[in-house]
C-alpha cells in the first residue's frame, strides 16, 4: 500500500460521507448513517461508540460526526423530537468537553492512543466495505412502476365495453364476475428472539458462577467483579451476534447498566468496603501508646487528629516511626498531623479526590505518595509518622495544624 493509495481512499471517505438519516436516529443519527454507509447494523456501530466511551473518546467522536455528517432533508411527516434527546445532547457536551480537557491536561497518550486505534478501523472498513452501502435513508423505497403507468392493460371494469382483461371480447356472459383480488402481501420477516435468549442464557451463566465461587468458597464481596464480568461478556457476545442478525437492540440498555456497575466497582474496590461498622469514627490520641494502628469503617467518616500526638524521642531513645492505617469503604477522611512533624504518606482511593497540603490527585485511582515531609521547620526532628490510607470512594484530605 502506498502514500498515494492511502490519500485516495481518505479522500474518497470523506466524499462518500454519509448523510445522518432522521427516521433511525436515537440522537443525531451518526451511527444510522455510518451503518447504512457500509451495510452493517447499527447497532453494531453504536456498540462501538459506547466501547469508546469506555476509553475516554466516545462522546468527542460522536460531536466530531455529528459535525462533520450533513443532515438529511427534513421529513415533514416525522414526529417532533423529544425532550430526552435534549438532554442525550447536554450530556455528549459535557462529556465531551471533559475528553477535550483531558487531551490538554495532561493525559494526551491516554486518549491519543485510542483516537488512532478507531481510525484504523474506520480506514479498513472502508477498504473492505467502501463500496457496499449506498447512503440512502431508508424512507427513500424504489420506484415499482404500475401496470397503468408502463402503459399496460388496466383491470378496472368499464361499464361502457368490455373489461381491460377482456379486450376482444369474447367472453360477454364473465363481464359481471368481480375483478382479481390482489396477491396477498408476503409476512415480514422473523425477528430472532436475542434479547429474550442472550438475557436467558445470562442469568444462567451468572447463577453458575455463583454456585461454583460458592462452591469454592471464593463468593465474596471482593470477588463480585468476576460475576459480573461473566455475565457482561454474556450480554457483550449477545451484542455482537445481534448486530449480524439485526435483532438484540433491547440488550443496550443492560449492556450500559452492567458496565457502569461494573465499572464501578473494578473503579471503588469492594474488598475495602469490609470495615468493622458504619458512621462517624473521631479520634484524637495524644500519645503513642493511645494510637491504634488501624482505624476502620465500612461506610461514613474518620476524623483522626494527631496535632497533641507526642513523637518526641523519650528517655529510652527510642526514634523509631510512628504507624497507622486507615481504611474506609466509602465517605471522607480527615487527617490532620503536627505542624513539625515528619510525615511519609502512602494514600489510594478507588474513586475521589485525595490531598496532603498543596499536593492532590483525583479520579479513578487517585494515589499520593509523599515522603519525608519535614513539615514547617525543615528538619529532622522527633519520631517519624507513617500514615497508609486506603478509601473505595470519597475524599481524603491530610493537613498540617
């Protein structure tokens, strides 16, 4: 394949670009017409948009299309859009806005890499299926000339001489008879129950799952994203079987619930959801004997001060670090430590927001790590403090004073 060979198809692609259908769109009909612009169901291309989604580029692909794919001709006869699909567009904005955000802000090649990994699918699409689809909205049916238009015979009886299938007539006494009835419509075709099936076949497989874990004595919290991984690639072959068949649609929308919840909590870790009790945990030990070494809650908030927390060397010269834990399944955690104390943290937080002084991290995956914080003075001084923070979802927040 040469430079030139690749120049010509971009441009063919981009002058063959399909028109956005209005009688198949779900918001701007950007997946209707990049599917019947290559003949496939677009379903299938609207799988693909929430896969991309999934890496960050999903909404900013489809604001590009909806921008860059003329409309087609208004309908007159069409209904009038609904309310939902207004907010279908304020949400694609914002998300969109945020991949824009990302791609400026730091996470260029996270979102780089999938931007190239879609057109390259798109680039062999259009070699292997540029010359299937037409373009054509499917309102625009063909033209089936009548028999009255080609010029030919009309079955209507003619009171004043003989019928149009008679025309010599030759049979007088069968004028009287009734005209024939038209051929009967053929049935529409068999819709293949996917939906129905794959749904079927997903609880099935979900259900064995959980009697094998069970069985194993692996069905725990923690394990939870194993059983719904099984039953999302259930509903995810589904998808793809449909997309042939052109049947499945109804699978969407528990396609979109699974991966969310299923995002979530690969996103918050469950494992850290198994805590000893539930609210408001405030502790405030001032001396080291006083200091558990972990603090723990399922759900709810710790408050921890340790700004009275004696870490001065004592009579017996002790200088080794001060340690503590905290883990908290979802809510906030506050710390706050001595002004002069030497502080190393080591914080994750599954989904939120985490901060030691002007230093943060936020997001899926947040992780601080901050060692030898002198504090105020700059030096050395006293028995360090080791803190290990671990949260599923929520804030976390350190400070001095």
């Amino acid at each position: 394949m040469t430079r030139t060979d690749v120049q010509d198809t971009l441009r063919e692609m981009w002058e063959t670009r399909p028109a956005r259908p209005r009688d198949d769109r779900q918001i701007a009909g950007v997946a209707a017409g990049i599917a019947r612009r290559y003949d496939i169901d677009p379903v299938l291309v609207r799988v693909g948009f929430v896969v991309a989604a999934f890496s960050g580029i999903g909404a900013a692909l489809y604001i590009a299309g909806w921008i860059l794919l003329p409309d087609a001709p208004a309908d007159p006869s069409a209904p009038a859009r609904s309310r939902t699909r207004g907010y279908l567009v304020v949400g694609l904005a914002i998300a969109a806005a945020i991949t824009v955000g990302s791609l400026f802000g730091g996470n260029g090649p996270d979102v780089l890499l999938p931007l190239l990994v879609v057109a390259g699918l798109l680039y062999l699409l259009h070699r292997s299926r540029g010359k299937l689809g037409t373009g054509a909205t499917a309102s625009e049916a063909p033209t089936v000339a009548t028999p009255a238009a080609a010029g030919g015979p009309s079955l209507v009886k003619d009171p004043a001489g003989p019928p149009a299938w008679d025309p010599l007539g030759a049979a007088p006494f069968a004028w009287d008879l009734p005209e024939p009835s038209p051929a009967p419509a053929p049935p529409p075709p068999r819709t293949l129950p996917v939906t129905s099936v794959t749904l079927g076949l997903a609880l099935i497989a979900g259900a064995a799952t959980s009697v094998i874990m069970l069985l194993a004595g692996a069905l725990t919290v923690a394990n939870l994203p194993v059983l719904l991984g099984v039953v999302l690639a259930v509903l995810g072959a589904g998808l793809v079987v449909g997309s042939f068949l052109r049947a499945g649609r109804g699978l969407i929308p528990f396609a979109l619930l699974l991966s969310v919840l299923t995002w979530s909590v690969v996103a918050a870790p469950l494992d850290r959801w198994q805590g000893n009790g539930w609210g408001e945990l405030r502790a405030a030990p001032t001396t080291v004997a006083a200091l558990q070494t972990t603090y723990q809650r399922t759900a709810g908030e710790i408050d921890l001060d340790l700004r009275n927390l004696d870490l001065g060397v004592g009579p017996d010269g002790n200088t080794n670090a001060v340690r503590t834990r905290i883990s908290l399944g979802a809510g906030d955690v506050l710390v706050q430590v001595p002004n002069t104390a030497d502080v190393t943290l080591t914080g994750s937080l599954g989904v939120g927001d985490i901060s030691f002084g002007e230093q943060r991290d936020d997001g899926p995956g947040a992780e601080l790590n901050v060692v030898d914080d002198l504090g105020t003075d700059g030096v050395r001084s006293g028995r360090p403090l080791l803190l290990d923070i671990e949260a599923g979802a929520g804030d976390v927040e350190v400070r001095r004073g």
